[in-house]
C-alpha cells in the first residue's frame, strides 16, 4: 500500500498565514493535518455559493456582509488559453479575485442573505449546510453560544391545528365584515366583581360612589416590549411613528411597550406618552430619567408593564451586550458601556403576596393610581398558580396579566435557554382563563399572551385563536422588526440580534447599519399590516356571528388533533 | 328559529290564544313542542294567588318523592288542580304520566301571605324548587318548573295543535287563564330536546324567553355558573338571557335599563359621547361575559307582571307588538299578532330596535326608550 511521505511534500508551515494547498507535481493526494483539524464553511449552518464567471468583481458584497463572512481573496487559476485563427492551446495561470467564506467560526455565515440581495449579477448567495458542525465547533474557547431573535426547536406548531369551526350557518346570519360595525376594543386595567363596583342608584341611574381601578379600552393587538437598546433608535422611533399614527389617524388605540431601556425624554413628555407601557423590569434601566420626567409628564401613560421574566429565556434577565450600548444607549440608561445584564429577579421580591404589596403598589402609587399596572411572567408550569394568587389580591391593583411563551423572540440569549426552556403558551392560556372561570373571575385580571404569535406572518388568525382560548389580547414583537426588513426566522437564519451587526440596521447601535433602515417606510409598514389585520379580524368574527371580541369562546373553534383538542378544551374535527 | 307570542291584557284570557298565534307562524316542518307561563292567574286559580303554585310534570314515583320533600319541608297542599285530558294514543307527543299544579301553604312560621313573597319565603322556595328538580333528576322522575305564587309553566316535547288537543286548550273558556301569558313554540332543529330547555324560563318573578342563537353561550354560561346558585342547567342559550336579567335587576338591584347596558353594551365610539361614559365602562368591563351579540330577541315578564321587549344590537331577529284597548299581543311575526287583534290599528304597531327597550306596564302603557 502507498504510503504518503510528509518530508517531500512542499513548504507548508506559513508561520500564521493560510497553509496552502500541494498543488500536484505528482504529490496530488499530499495533505496538511491541520486542514482536516481546522474549521471549515462546511461546519457552518451556510455556505457561500459563488460564481466566479458571471462576478463582475465589484464589491457590494463584501461591503455589504456585517459579520465579516466573506473576503475578497486573490487566488491563482490555471487556465488554457488559445488566441489566433486556429486553435494554439497554451496552458498558462492567471490571478484572479475571489469570494472567500471566512473559515473562523466568529465570522460564520448566518443566511442573512445581504450580499444576494445586493449583488447585480446574482452570483453569490448561501446555502443551507444541512450537515453543519456548528454547534460543535461554536463552543470553542468554552463559551456557551448566544444569539438573538428567533427559533425555539418546536416540533410543530399548535396554532396551525387549531380552526375557526364554528360558522353561522342558517341558525344564526354571519355578519359582513366590511359593512357591519365591529367593537373590538379589550380592557387593560383591573376589573372588579359587579357586585363590588362602587355605583349606587339616584333617580333611577346609576352614578360612582368611590374609586374604581384605572381602565383603558385598547386595541387588542399590542406591540411587545422592545427596548431601545435592544433595536436601533430608529427602529424604536419607527414602531412609535406607527403607533401614533395609528391612534390620531386610524382610530385604532394600539399600545407599546416600552422594553426595559427606558424612553426618550422628549417622548415621555408629550402627549403621545398616553399610548405606551412604560417597562419596568429587574435591571431598572431607564427609570432614572423616567422618575426625572414624572414632574413634566403632561399626561399618563397606557400603562406599566412590570417584568419578571420573558418566553424565550425564562429565568433570564435582559442582556444588553456590550457592542450595542453605544454613547445614546448609555445616555438613556444612566450606564457605562458594559455588558448589560438584568438580574433574573427583581431583588427584594421574594413571594407573590409581597411583590403585590410592594412594587404593585409603589408603581401604582407613583401614577397616584391613575394608571394600570400589569405583570409580563414566562410561561411555566406554575403560571396558574401565580395568576390565581394574583387574581386574589385585594388592593385591585393588579391591572393586566401577560404571559408569555417559549415562541418569544429577544435580542440576545444563551441558545440552550432559547432552545431548552419555556412553556408553550397555549395551554397555559387555557389553563389560567379556565382557573379564572372556576372562580367566576374571567376579566378582573386581563390576560395577554405573546411568545409565536405571528410567525407565519399570520397574526389576525393567531391573535383571533388566542382570544378565544381566553386571552383578552395578544403582544407581538418579532413581526414589527420582520416587516422592517428583519430576515431573520425560526429556522435560524441570521439571528444576529445580540452582535450589534443586524444587517438592516434593526438591532444595532452602529450609525453605518442603522443608516440602512427607512424610518418612515418601516412606519408605514407597521401601519399598513395593522389595517390589514384589522379588516382580517372583522374576516374572522364575522362568519362567527360576533361583532365584539369572542374572548373565551373556544366553542368557536375546532381543534384538528385529539390530544390538543383535550387539552385546550376544544371540540375535536377531523 | 323559536316562535314567540306573548299577551298580556287587562282581563284574563286563555291560552288558546297562544296556540293559534303559533300555528299561524308555524312554516312547513317547524314546531316540535310548546312552553308557557302564566302569570297574574285568573280561572281555577284565580283565589290562591298569594299561595305558592307548584308547576310540575313527573312519573308516579316522582310525584311521591316530591309530596315527600314537601310535606317534610312543612309545606301543605292547599289547592290542586288535575286537568281534564284527552286521552288519544295518536297524539303527537311525549305525555308525562302526570301533571301537577298545586297551591301550598307555606311551612310554619312563613305563612303569613303577601302580595310577593318575602326575601325569606323567596330562599324558601328557591331552595325548595332546586330541591325537587335534583331529586326527581334521577331515572327521569319528573321536571319541576316553578313553584312560585301567581305562577303557572307548561312546557312539552311535540306538536303544539295535540299538546292543545291533550289538555283541552283549544277552547277559549278554559280552567287555565291569566292576564299575562308568554309562550313559545320550539323549532325543529333538535328533537332531543329536554324539556327543560323550552322556554319561557322562570326564576324568582322573572319570566324569560328569547329567539335566536346566542352566539355568546359559552361566554354567559361560564360567568353565570359561579354567580348564583339557581343558575343551573342551561340545556338551552336562552337561559342565559334570564340569568342575566335577574341578576342585574334582582342581585344587583340596578334599574332596568342597565339590563341592556348589560347585554348590548354601546359602542366604545357611543359610550364616549356620553356624560355617564364612566358608569358604562365599568358596567361593561365587569359583565362583559354576560353581554350577547345576536341574533336575538328577548321578551321578559317582570316580578310587577310589567312585559318587556329588547333586541340583540344588530337587530337580527324580528318581533312586533300589537294592541288594543284591552290587550297588548306581540309575536314573532305579524301574522301571529293579527290571530289575536285582527281589527286594532296597525299604525300602532311597534317593532322594537336594535336600541330600544320596550315595557309594558300593568295598566297596558308602553314605555320605551332608547339604550
């Protein structure tokens, strides 16, 4: 049998730079060891397809990559060359520029797709690598993987299973949607029995005889907690842009959330405070400058959105990594540039009956009880026992309770919180409507759901689903930032969020990136999906016959799977 | 959908009335039964008013189980009247062995008579009625529809012109008569029906009965299960409308008006414009699983006998209401109504909007004023 000998094969210690390749000679099967060893485009999730006949060399690409995953290379090509009226073939070599795949895992290709996009000859794009290494190569130097945004590793998709299957059909008309009058406001605010309601009777009417909690009709679609921080400061402005617009000119009061990074001072004393949940959340980021503007505040806001923990990494705290807290960010928050990492609780919280006592009351006092204060909690397997502790509270002062489920997105996260921990958001929904319903308490503590809603791109349908499981509303997030151009998803793609290199200029603090983002075009785009989830919405309660929310009413639905059907409490269709 | 007809008059009729008015509206295959309450009796039981009246259709052994709950309760039979029936095999529907309607002297200590029972004598018969409706559940021992002064309840399973045959209702002197009837005959569209889930339903002086499908159903029945005790069985989705009614006006003690605040809340856009738009949000948030969103019509008799009339908010579902000097008729349909008064003046007519609340008092004046 052959044997190879190392000793003749040329020189290929480069003292640092790439090792090449033997290039023939007679030795074509002599190998470096260290090619094998090293990391290669074929361990990571992409590879980079290019073609170097229809390249016309000009740049954009390699320009245009935020990671670093390709470089311009020059590389030595043989070639046959014949020049005359009859064939003289020469052999002969020429250097030409190359695309290369960066092979260090720290610049893997994520699929963001930036240099297809921006190419003109459509000569280079990545490819899905079904047979990566990555998860084995990426922990290298003993660092857990982090990354942003999106996938959860779900098998399948409950939604997707769930039907409207309840028609009017004959017994009762369906309503027309575009012509019928729909109410499809949801409260947000503590709601009291009504036998505990302070109304007594003078000359046949009803009039107030005390306090009630405070209330505000609202869209029952709500923009999720983002912070500015972990979005561009454009693309916060930009959801807010939409936000405003929505309630002035559609009519239709949609509520954001701020996130825990605080707000803008301009923001926080104008009028347009009214339309956004203020965030508060373990790391109290923001608040300094929030306490200063109480004094110029000239009206409340929606609410305050007290967090615990989020769907996507339950038992985390934020992280804001350092790369994105640029000079504004550390402005707003009254921070170094550092690692920003939220605490996993609230310190000093210790038990659910005291948190009510002290940081429900303290935010509802600091509003002198003008606004709603609700809880956001991930998720779990003891989310019904926190909401029936919390649906008991007797000072009425716990004004909404969100929920939110492994499907959550987030700027950045440990992959194995990502992809290992959280509930599914569904029948806990169900679980805790229906412990409201045991106790006769449906309503006296709003539910909202977030964590998936709208993955498909779908959120009219998902939203619809959720509320009649018994969700008073849905927040959603991830659909904002896709709609501004956001190409990530729950395959994996790009997923960048947390390096400070969002290649749309989403999730970045960097002024070139954020540069790429079209404030008032994403704007509009949030708008335009907003009329067109509304009108979809009508689509959906119309042929059910209801012109208001059909909070509760799974009899509305049909479920196309025994198992989810049981469990949810939906009629079982096939 | 549901056939409804209702009267109310200044002199006790019978409920031949009724029958015709159904059959009047009856089309093609439609009808499989009819329920009635009466109220404000005269006839037979024109001299026991103050006296609870014991509405039931049961087997033997039901009735020997309910005489013994009674009798151990201290209640004593004071008036019993047993009908007169026609005893014809071919008659289209499912006969109960027997049909009681009786008069009882409160227990000791409770016997002292009012024009309405007291709150004490009103837990009594509550209790009571729950009481013999649990007992004779069992193998299918009789149904107990209300026990309840001045108040009388037929309802059965079949073709309405024989359930009038069976008790000799088609004549228009009859043992049976009161100032206010309510009457509804059952669409075809389920033939399992128990008869428990035909309206009118009683609860406490209220009477209740409504048209169309609640789309709310599951909604209303799942609020109103924790909210009362005597809010049980909703074999129909009309029983929601009831439940509603007595607890905004009865547990609440809320005006009237509110029931439909309750039921049909405005729109935000309405509410707003409001100088009451505090009181109406707070209404709506706290009862928003009692409100119902159509197609419906709801037709109520009042503890005072006083008859209402309400829409859904879409105004999906027909009704009108007719009168003369001595009655007021209203129906489903129109041609229901004519059966009745053919000659009054139609001009007069109302059709009640989807705003509207309409109320009949005992002296045949409408109200009516808008949400």
């Amino acid at each position: 049998m052959a044997t190879i000998d190392l000793k003749i094969l040329p020189t290929l210690k480069t003292n640092g730079a790439e090792p090449k390749r033997a290039n023939g000679n007679g030795r074509a099967f002599a190998i470096n060891p260290t090619f094998v060893r090293d990391t290669h485009p074929i361990d990571f999730p992409w590879k980079i397809e290019w073609n170097a006949d229809t390249c016309i060399r000009c740049g954009s690409c390699v320009a245009t990559c935020t990671f670093g995953s390709i470089k311009p290379e020059l590389q030595k090509q043989g070639a046959t060359l014949s020049i005359g009226n009859s064939p003289k073939p020469v052999d002969s070599t020429q250097v030409m520029m190359a695309i290369k795949q960066v092979r260090e895992p720290k610049h893997f290709c994520r699929g963001c797709s930036m240099c297809e996009k921006v190419c003109p000859t459509n000569s280079i794009r990545p490819v899905e690598n079904d047979h990566n290494r990555f998860p084995l190569v990426a922990r290298a130097g003993a660092s857990p993987i982090k990354r942003g945004g999106r996938g959860h590793h779900m098998p399948i998709r409950i939604l997707d299973y769930i039907k409207v299957g309840r028609i009017s059909q004959m017994t009762d008309p369906s309503l027309d949607a575009a012509r019928h009058t729909f109410d499809m406001l949801t409260p947000l605010g503590r709601g009291l029995p009504a036998n505990e309601l302070p109304l007594k009777v003078e000359n046949g009417k009803l009039v107030p005889n005390g306090i009630t909690p405070p209330l505000r009709w609202i869209y029952p679609v709500m923009i999720g907690d983002m912070s500015v921080g972990a979005l561009s400061w454009r693309m916060w402005e930009a959801i807010a842009l939409a936000v405003a617009y929505l309630n002035e000119e559609c009519g239709m009061p949609v509520r954001m959330s701020s996130g825990e990074g605080g707000m803008p001072s301009r923001l926080l004393k104008s009028e347009y405070l009214k339309y956004f949940i203020i965030q508060i959340a373990s790391g109290h980021f923001g608040w300094n400058r929030i306490i200063k503007a109480m004094p110029e505040m000239i009206t409340d806001p929606a609410g305050v959105l007290i967090k615990i923990g989020q769907g996507a990494k339950p038992g985390d705290g934020g992280l804001l990594p350092a790369e994105k807290v640029a000079p504004h960010i550390q402005a707003i928050r009254g921070v170094p540039k550092a690692d920003l990492m939220s605490p996993p609780n609230h310190q000093g919280l210790y038990s659910i009956e005291e948190s009510v006592q002290k940081m429900f009351l303290s935010m509802n006092a600091a509003f002198k009880f003008r606004v709603p204060v609700a809880i956001k909690v991930a998720a779990s397997s003891t989310s019904v026992a926190v909401f029936n502790n919390l649906i008991r509270d007797p000072y009425h002062i716990v004004g909404g309770f969100f929920l939110d489920g492994i499907s959550g997105g987030t700027g950045a996260a440990h992959e194995v919180s990502l992809d290992h921990t959280g509930h599914p958001i569904l029948s806990k929904l169900r679980d805790c409507y229906l412990a409201a319903v045991d106790q006769g308490k449906q309503g006296q503590i709003p539910l909202f759901v977030g964590g998936g809603f709208g993955d498909t791109g779908d959120l009219a349908a998902d939203a619809f689903k959720a509320i009649c499981l018994g969700a008073n509303g849905v927040f959603s997030a991830k659909i904002w930032l896709q709609l501004a151009g956001c190409v990530g998803n729950e395959k994996g793609r790009c997923n960048a969020c947390n390096t400070g290199h969002c290649p749309v200029g989403i999730c970045t603090q960097d002024p070139r990136l954020v540069a790429r983002l079209d404030v008032d075009a994403v704007a509009q785009n949030v708008v335009d999906y907003f009329l067109a989830l509304d009108q979809e919405l009508k689509k959906l309660m119309a042929p059910i016959g209801n012109s208001t929310l059909p909070i509760g009413r799974s009899d509305a639905l049909v479920a196309m799977d025994k198992e989810i059907g049981e469990r949810l409490q939906v009629a079982y269709a096939c | 959908m549901c056939r409804m007809a209702a009267i109310k008059a200044k002199t006790p009729v019978a409920p031949v009335h009724l029958l015709r008015m159904m059959l009047a509206m009856q089309k093609g295959h439609d009808n499989s039964g009819f329920a009635m309450v009466m109220q404000d009796l005269g006839g037979a039981f024109a001299e026991f008013k103050k006296f609870p009246l014991l509405s039931m259709a049961a087997t033997s052994a039901g009735v020997e189980r309910a005489e013994k709950i009674l009798e151990d309760l201290g209640f004593s039979p004071k008036f019993d009247y047993k009908p007169d029936v026609v005893n014809d095999t071919s008659l289209d529907f499912k006969r109960m062995p027997h049909y009681v309607f009786r008069n009882y002297r409160y227990p000791e200590g409770l016997n002292v008579l009012h024009d309405a029972p007291t709150p004490e004598q009103k837990k009594l018969l509550l209790d009571t009625r729950l009481k013999l409706r649990k007992a004779l559940s069992h193998e299918n021992q009789g149904y107990v529809y209300s026990f309840w002064p001045d108040v009388l309840t037929l309802k059965e399973v079949g073709d309405p012109r024989d359930i009038g045959t069976y008790f000799q209702m088609w004549n228009d002197d009859h043992w049976l008569k009161a100032r206010v009837i309510s009457a509804q005959c059952r669409q075809n569209t389920n033939y399992k029906i128990v008869r428990y889930a035909a309206h009118p339903f009683f609860l406490e002086g209220f009477t209740l009965m409504g048209n169309g499908e609640n789309t709310f159903y599951q909604k209303n029945k799942e609020f109103q299960q924790n909210l009362h005790r005597a809010y049980i069985g909703f074999e129909s989705d009309t029983q929601c409308f009831l439940y509603s009614l007595h607890y905004v006006c009865s547990e609440l003690g809320w005006p009237l008006e509110y029931y439909k605040h309750v039921i049909t809340p405005l729109t935000f856009e309405e509410m707003r414009a409001r100088p009451d738009a505090d009181v109406l949000n707070r209404v709506r948030q706290s009862l928003m699983h009692l409100e119902i969103n159509g197609p419906n019509t709801v037709v109520f008799v009042l503890p005072d006998n006083r008859m209402g009339v309400i829409a859904d908010a879409k105004k999906l579902r027909p009704y009108v209401i007719g009168r003369d000097g001595d009655m007021v008729v209203s129906a489903s349909e129109v041609c229901g109504v004519n059966m009745v008064i053919p000659n009054r003046n139609t001009e007069t007519d109302l059709y009640p909007g989807e705003r509207e609340t309409v109320v009949i008092n005992n002296a045949l004046e409408v109200e009516r004023w808008q949400q």
